[in-house]
C-alpha cells in the first residue's frame, strides 16, 4: 500500500518494509506513527554496524510506493525510554551554534577551502572560531587567506604543529569534496 488510507495505522512495535520512491528499501520496528502528516519512525538496523544501537528514520508515506506489515504487534508495546532533555537541549544549541559559524563564514566571503579548513580543524579542536576571515584556534594560532601551511602563524607548540598537520593531510579540494553541510559561495 503507499500510505494508509482512514481509519488504518501502525501498531507501535510491528514490523514493516517499505520501498522509498527512490527505491531505496527501508524496513523496521514502528516506534511511532502519526496519521494526520502521514509519518511514520522506524526503529532500523545501525548503519555504523554496532549492534547495542539503531538508526531511526522517519518516513514520510507520500513519498513511499510501498509499505508491507511484516509482523503486527498485538500486545501492548514497552514503555518509551526516558529522554535526557538537558542533553537534547545541549545538542541543539551546540548545532545551532556551528551553523551559525558556517552562516558567518559564507557572510564574510570565506572561500570554500577556508570553509573546508575549518571544519577539519573545529573536528578535534573546539576552541575555533572566525574573526573576519581569519580562523583563530584556542587564541593561540591564526590561519589567513588563502589557508595554505604557510598562512598558519603562531606560538610554537602543539596547536600550531596540530593544525598544521591537519592542513597537510587535507586532500586537493574541489566541487566533489564539499561535504553536504559545508556552504558554498
């Protein structure tokens, strides 16, 4: 079926596979479904491959050509698990605040390859930020334009030698290697 029609749901706990109109099929334990928006979260195998977590996904059943109830549950399902929500809340702020770093970036009129940089570079080291299109790391190294090794100036240390190395290992940038959340100019 391509989505359920009235009066039909998904019991939470049941198995189901469905075929995305990419035609990429998904299959997994229902954890919630919502009939008025036509969602529905699966519980999936991990795609990291380690076996003590999932991957949720959520399924929008418009864009769905096909859905088969595997097994139906008929108990009642397991409690929910309790949600750290300082932890969530942490999350999004932390999120919000690394894409508003990429917003400023592309704002200052940073190249992609600074861009590159210093997502690389924010990887391992947290204490990075952007003045105007510098990038400064633990206010000990600062890296200009155009953000080769010989722009990375510094106090000797284990910062500097550090990001130094990131940009030495950082392969030749170009169209195919700018990552979905990178912005591009």
């Amino acid at each position: 079926m391509a989505a359920p029609g009235p009066g039909e749901y998904f019991s939470v706990g049941s198995h189901v596979s469905c075929i995305t109109c990419l035609g990429q099929r998904l299959q997994g334990e229902v954890v919630a479904f919502d009939y008025p928006s036509k969602m529905l979260t699966l519980k999936c195998a991990p795609s990291s491959g380690k076996p003590n977590l999932s991957d949720v996904v959520l399924v929008n059943l418009a864009y769905v050509s096909d859905v088969d109830v595997i097994t139906d549950r008929a108990e009642t399902p397991p409690h929910l698990a309790s949600l750290n929500f300082n932890k969530l809340v942490n999350r999004a702020r932390a999120e919000k605040e690394e894409k508003l770093l990429q917003a400023y970036a592309v704002s200052a009129g940073v190249s992609v390859e600074g861009q590159q940089l210093f997502q690389a570079i924010h990887k391992t080291i947290k204490d990075c930020k952007w003045q105007e299109k510098n990038i400064i790391v633990m206010d000990d190294v600062v890296i200009s334009p155009p953000y080769q090794v010989d722009n990375c100036k510094g106090k000797e240390g284990s910062a500097l030698s550090h990001v130094r190395k990131i940009k030495a290992e950082d392969p030749l940038i170009d169209a195919s290697t700018i990552p979905d959340n990178t912005f591009a100019l």
